[in-house]
C-alpha cells in the first residue's frame, strides 16, 4: 500500500487511460515496485477516476490485450478500413532484403546507429513484438530514435501497441513493414523487459528462433544478433548465452545468418566451440566480423550510451561487439543503390 504523502513514479498511457493531469484520483497497479523489479520497476495507472475514458473513442476493431479489463481497439492494418489491403495483397516477397533479428531491447538503438552510419539513406523500421513491454511508448531508445531520425517508422503486432502501424501478426507486419512503410531493412525485437527463467525453454528471446522461419518463409535474409557477454555472472549466460544456443539449435527450423564479432584468438575459440557443440555451425551460416565502434557511433549521433542489463560497454563490450558486428553485416547487403 502506498501511505498518505508519499510519492512514487507511475506511467499513464493515454491510448489506455487518457490523460492525467495533477490532482487526478487514478487506481494504480504497484505490483512491479512492489518486487523490486527492474526493467518496468514503475506503478502504472489503471483508470482515472477524474476523467474517465468516453468508451469507443477509438477506430479500427481489432482488440488487443484481448478479454482483459484493458484490452484496447486499434485500428489494424490489415483492416479493411486502413486502406492498406490491396497493397498487402499485392506482396510477394521480401526479395532477399535483411531482416535483423535481436533477442533483447538493448539491441535496438546500438543497432539503429549502426545501420544507419554505414547506410544513411535506409529506411530502417523497427518491428516490436509481445516478448516484452506491450506498450512501444514504455521504451526511451524508441523515442530517442525516432527523434534523432534514426527509424523511418515502427509497427506492434501481436498484443503489443502503439506504432506507426498495428499488425495482428509478425507476418503480416514484416509484409506490411515493407509494402507501407517502404523498409528497406527491418530490426526485429521485443520490447523492454525480457522474460528468463534460467530453464531451457522458459524465456521471451526464445522467439528469435521462430522469427527465422518467418524471415525464410517471407523469402527474407535473418540476420542474427548473437547474445554475447563476458562479463554475466550467470554461467548459462557466458559466452554464447543459452537463450542464443537454444533459439537457433531448436527452435530455428531454417537457416540464418548467424554473426560473431572478431576478438582475440583466446575470445573466440570458446565461443565459436559453444556454437558447435550447440549444432548451430552446421545449420547456420556462420560469419565473423570485425565489430564498428559502436559506442562512438551512437555518440556521433548523440545517443545515450548503450546499455543492457545494467552494465555499460566498458562493463561488457562483447555482448556490444555483437550487435554492432551483426548490424553490420546487416547494413551491408542493403542494396547500395539505396545510397
């Protein structure tokens, strides 16, 4: 319970509550502040009493968070309302273009930066999926990116909201991504607060593995960027991380482009054994890279500096060092007549 006077920080998402303002009677939901947690360590509020919501204040009629007290109306793209449906009809195929794949946030804005130094005329689109946060204005580095121009446009499936363009699935957001929005190359990855519960299966990235055969299937490149750390405390995560290992030996039924940074001989070789011990050289292309410098980039751009689970590049540079290398790579087969 929260005591009379005290202050505590709560997120108000318009498009589920409306607008709050000072002075407002909310009922709040303090469950994440309540553990601890980290990632999403807010209270968030449920409904404004003061100002409650006009019911049917929205377009569209897909529901998402559906049969939930919450649940929300979007209009979808894939309606026949949003006007999009010729064009979507019309999609045949990804034609080889690289759809970069990451397994955690923080990938995100490292990889944005990335991409668009070596290629700045791109149309780079982000693509949320429900892994993580449902709500695309929870994340900072989306709203960072977009306003330092780095994203072309961004889209939420599943139950995920709050993009550029709602799409009911990852197929048909990676179809619409392309024929609406025009990607030329498209960053895959849940939103923030990934979910892990140190057993084989039991954690959100494992996604990365189906989100291959959907690339595949769409006749797309999956680029993979490969969780990395040196510097994790958790043995499952050292090295090449068990989410990784696990995503592209099972869960990935088709190959991808699966991309390591170039580190010293005595880095590597532990890594690239993981791999094949994992099976995943013999499915996988694998390729090695020479890892831009990613925190200099960012800061040319004048991003934050990047993070991921607390710790800084100094504290960690080879889970950085994938991204960058993995982005990289990616850049590079954007067709170079797009420059």
């Amino acid at each position: 319970m929260i005591s009379e006077g005290e202050r505590v920080k709560a997120v108000n998402y318009i498009d589920l509550t409306g607008p709050a303002y000072p002075g407002d009677r909310v009922l709040l939901n303090n469950t994440a502040l309540h553990l601890g947690l980290g990632t999403g360590g807010f209270d968030f509020v449920c409904h404004n009493f003061s100002r409650p919501l006009p019911p049917f204040g929205r377009s569209g009629h897909i529901m998402k968070l559906r049969y939930t007290p919450w649940q929300i109306r979007v209009l979808a793209c894939e309606e026949e309302a949003a006007g999009n449906q010729e064009q979507l009809a019309a999609f045949r195929s990804l034609e080889g273009r690289p759809m970069l794949i990451g397994g955690l946030h923080s990938t995100l804005a490292p990889a944005a930066a990335v991409i668009k130094h070596y290629r700045p005329s791109c149309r780079l689109v982000y693509l949320m999926t429900d892994g993580g946060a449902l709500p695309l204005h929870f994340s900072r580095a989306v709203a960072e990116l977009r306003e330092k121009g780095l994203l072309s446009g961004t889209v939420t499936c599943g139950h995920a909201f709050g993009g550029d363009l709602e799409a009911v699935n990852v197929y048909s957001a990676l179809v619409a991504s392309r024929v609406i929005l025009k990607a030329d190359l498209i960053i895959i990855a849940m939103g923030p607060g990934h979910v892990g519960t140190g057993t084989r299966y039991g954690f959100s990235a494992i996604e990365v593995g189906e989100h291959v055969n959907r690339v595949n299937v769409l006749g797309g490149v999956p680029v993979v960027i490969p969780r990395l750390s040196g510097a994790d405390s958790r043995s499952r995560h050292c090295g090449v991380s068990h989410h990784t290992l696990t995503a592209l030996a099972e869960a990935a039924l088709s190959p991808a482009d699966l991309v390591l940074p170039l580190v010293r001989r005595s880095q590597l070789k532990p890594l690239l054994e993981q791999l094949r011990q994992a099976g995943i050289t013999r499915r996988h292309r694998l390729l090695v890279k020479k890892a831009p410098p990613v925190g200099e980039i960012m800061g040319r751009f004048g991003l934050a500096p990047p993070e991921t689970m607390g710790r800084g590049y100094k504290q960690d540079p080879l889970f950085f060092q994938a991204v960058g290398a993995a982005a990289l790579a990616a850049a590079e087969k954007v067709k170079k007549s797009n420059d």
